[in-house]
C-alpha cells in the first residue's frame, strides 16, 4: 500500500500490510472464513447500474448452488440455503462467553439474532463459517481438488503469469508465465479467463496492453487497448480498529488458549475447540442505517472476543501495521489483559482508490493506494458508527454480566480535540481506520456508456476477445459483507455464461 494522505497516521508510513492471497485457493485460503453474502439491495443495485442478470432474485440460486450447509442455527431460513454444494458452511465449534452478551446487548438495542443470509441482514449473528470438520473450506479443497480426478484440470504451482498473448485481430490465444526461472506459454481454444483477484487483474491487464494509455506509455508497454477503468474503482473495506473493552477474567478468549495441550489434543482428535476458532471473531452485526434505505446497512459490526493488546504487542501490532510507539501509548494500559474489540466496517464507502503498475516489470510489486477516507462523507460515517458501537458496549448484557469497562484513555494525536465529539472521533477515525483485506472494483462490470467499465454484464474484456475477468474486481460496488462468498457466486455465475456461449448443456 502507497503512504495514505487522508488516514492511517497512526501506522507505519501511513500505510499498513495488504496481504494477497497468492495461493492455491486464493484468499480463501488465507482469510477469517467468514461467510457473509452481502445484502440483497446490493445485487439489485449492480443490475440498475446497467448490468442486466445479476439481481439479487437471479444470483441466490448461485450462493444456494456453492453451498453445502450443514449448520443447525438457521433451520427457520433453510430456503435460502443450499445443500449439495461444493463449500461446506458451518457453525462456529467454540466460543467465548462474552459472545452471548454481544448477542443479548442487541436484543437490548432492539435487534434479532438473525441469518444475515437469509431474506434480510439486519441483526446480530453468530459468525457462520466455512468450514469442514473444523477445517477450512477453501476453494482449493471444494473445487479444485475433486476436479483433479476429471483430468482437464492442470494446477501448476510457483507459477507467476506475466502476459495475455493476442494474435492480429485481438483475440486471446494464450499466457505467458514464468515457472522456476523459465519462460513458458499456454496457448487457449476458447477463452482465457483471468481470477488474478482485485489486485492482480487489473495488473495482469495492463502488464499485456490493455489499461490507461498514458500510464502504459510511461512504463514503455504497447497499447492494444486504452482502457481507463481498468485498475480504477478500487474498493475496499476500511474499519476503525481500536475501540476496545477489558471484560472479567474468564469472560474473552486468550491467546495462550491456543497453545494450551488440552486444546491442540481436542483439535487433534475431535476437531473442537479455540484452534477451529478464526482468529477470535465471533459475530457481528448489521444495524439499521441512519440515511437511505434503512434496510442497505452502513456498516458490518465485526466482534473480536480480544483486543489488539491481547498478545502484550508481540505479534499483532505489527500484522496491523500500527507504530510501536503509538502501540505502546494507547494499548500499554490493556495489555494481556482480557477484553473484547468492536469494529465498525465501512460498508460502502464513497472513497475510490487505483491500482497500478510500479514498472514494466511483470515481477515487481504493484501500487496499491485504497485512497482510504479521502471522501469526507466516509469520516462523517465513520463518527456514526462509532457511537453505535459504544452503545454496544454500553448496555448492561455486557456491562453487569461481563464486567465490560471501555478503554477510554484519549488516542495519541487526537489531544487537542473535545474527548468523545464528533471532531475527536473523526481524528480518531483518522488515526486508527485501515483495510480489513475486502478490496474490490478494479476491473468494473458495467454498460459500454460508462468510460471505467472494463468488463460487460458477462464479463467479457471490453476492446477484446476471447477474454473474461472472473473475480471481485469485477464488483461495480462493494458488497455489504465479507467477500469471499460474493466471488464464489460470480464464479459459479460465470460457469453458466460461458457454457451459455459455447452450447454445453452440463
């Protein structure tokens, strides 16, 4: 990520780790399991845009088709659920006791526990994850591995693809990549589809010609097609993180848990316990919003049974990517000790960021800039959230069960602002917000009237053929949840349109 002008201060270089999934599996591989398919009004929203196919009545029977759930919560929403899916979803398999006061103060709030799959989001949750015996449900294990067996399925690993290939009439015939310090190339039939995810896609694309001309012609690229949407739109989730309570002993998770013989013995043999348990998330939330349709929330509530002191700043400070100095001031006084952390995600926010290319070089990193909170509709957000969090922590399920007590030492670099007003809680916004890994948008879906549409309602590459982008970067607007679910859909969605094209019927 590039040094943010309009947030992150209190991280390194105003900047924080944007890690990528490049893995077998993607980040379904690497990130919280979480599934969350977004809200309804979100897909309608992508087809009023101009994108015909794709509302929410017509993409469901997609998340129904990916999906095997084998969870007992949610039997009153069932028709909404899928069971003969390759991605197995489950209930969580442990959980803190402060979890069922995070549950209890929204029922104090006036909120249900609900399914936020099911018909609407609103509500408190239980986290569903996906999982499978209490393991990860990864795309590698769900699709790819039982698709080894068909035998037209080749998985090359450590392999890093640097270039579309077109022939005279710019049509895709193959990729290059490079594999353990050899040049290669693949030649396609059909079609070759791009799931490089938000970053490398468009990276990908404007690697072989096909993005702003201007900015290919300084990295000495040949324009095939000047395309100025493709690494633009970029989207992502930021989240304020640092709202914290300390709790009773007993009440939240440990880190120690996790190391505890009793617990790697039941995670051995049964599969149970804290080490099934994604990084101690354990619910969240969805309020009702406070301007537009109050049932298209502005905000995922994520609850972490810990805090970012919980590991006394070994570990986690640095994977957040706050300075040690800032650490040491405002989490010193809660270190180790147990507690609970609340986070209000964004989840649409107006701000729009770009990915591009550091170089020609297929090899080099790309620049990331999220552009977080450079829209001030986002902060003025940001300040609304906040205070529906600390009514969270504020009501007595959490307060008298659990002892909770919020950390209200005032945040360094925020002194001089009135503790606890809007223009405090909009520095503190400032200081502490940062990506939760959802980035989106970068190759857009969208009718050929919009100059940064990348890719049509089928996903076909505008100014090409033979070329399809098959992943979040084709989201026209970010879904109201975590995105690992959504791009499934769109893969699922995407299995249709080219079988459609090419007369299969399976």
């Amino acid at each position: 990520m590039v040094p943010q002008k309009h947030g992150l201060f209190s991280c390194n270089n105003n900047a924080c780790p944007y890690p990528l999934g490049r893995v077998v599996g993607g980040s379904s591989t690497i990130n919280w399991m979480m599934y969350v398919r977004g809200n309804r009004r979100d897909y309608d929203h992508w087809e009023a845009l101009g994108n015909p196919g794709w509302n929410y009545n017509t993409v469901l029977p997609y998340f129904k088709k990916a999906e095997t759930y084998r969870g007992t919560r949610n039997f009153q929403t069932a028709a909404y659920h899928g069971t003969a899916g390759p991605l197995s979803v489950d209930d969580k398999r442990w959980s803190s006791t402060v979890l069922d006061g995070f549950l209890k103060a929204g029922q104090e709030l006036g909120y249900d526990v609900v399914d936020p799959n099911g018909p609407e989001q609103i509500g408190f949750a239980v986290a569903d994850v996906t999982q499978l015996n209490g393991q990860r449900s990864s795309v590698a294990e769900a699709y790819l591995r039982p698709a080894l067996s068909q035998g037209n399925l080749h998985v090359i690993p450590e392999a890093h693809v640097t270039k579309i290939l077109f022939d005279d009439q710019k049509r895709a015939v193959g990729v290059r990549f490079d594999h353990r310090g050899k040049a290669r190339t693949v030649l396609a039939k059909r079609e070759v589809v791009v799931s490089a995810g938000t970053i490398g896609s468009p990276r990908l694309l404007m690697l072989s010609g096909i993005g702003p001309a201007q900015h290919l012609t300084d990295h000495s690229i040949p324009v095939l097609v000047d395309l100025p949407g493709v690494g633009s739109n970029l989207q992502d989730h930021p989240a304020v993180v640092g709202l914290s309570w300390t709790v009773k002993p007993g009440s939240a998770s440990r880190l120690l848990d996790l190391i505890n013989p009793a617990h790697i013995r039941n995670y051995i043999q049964n599969r149970q316990g804290p080490l099934t348990n994604p990084l101690a998330v354990e619910g969240y939330a969805w309020g009702l919003a406070e301007e537009g349709d109050p049932y298209w929330p502005e905000f995922q509530y994520l609850f972490f049974s810990g805090t970012p002191a919980a590991d006394a700043g070994l570990v986690l400070t640095d994977l957040l990517g706050f300075r040690r100095d800032f650490f040491q001031q405002y989490f010193g006084p809660i270190k180790g000790k147990d507690g609970f952390n609340i986070l209000p995600l964004l989840a649409r926010q107006k701000s729009r960021g770009t990915v591009r290319l550091r170089s020609g070089d297929p090899h080099e990193s790309p620049l990331i800039d999220p552009n977080f909170l450079s829209h001030p509709d986002d902060v003025a957000a940001f300040i609304r959230g906040i205070k529906f969090i600390l009514g969270i922590g504020n009501t007595t399920a959490l307060k008298s069960d659990h002892e909770a007590k919020f950390h209200d030492k005032v945040l360094p670099g925020c002194e001089r602002e009135v503790y606890g007003s809007d223009s405090y809680w909009a520095c503190y916004t400032r200081h502490t917000a940062k990506t939760m890994y959802h980035p989106a948008g970068t190759c857009k879906m969208a009718p050929s009237s919009d100059p940064l549409g990348v890719v049509d309602h089928t996903l076909k590459l505008r100014g090409v053929r033979g070329v399809r982008v098959v992943d979040a970067s084709i989201m026209p607007q970010i879904v109201t949840g975590n995105l690992n679910a959504p791009t499934i859909m769109i893969g699922e969605r995407a299995a249709d349109l080219i079988k459609q094209d090419w007369g299969i019927l399976i």
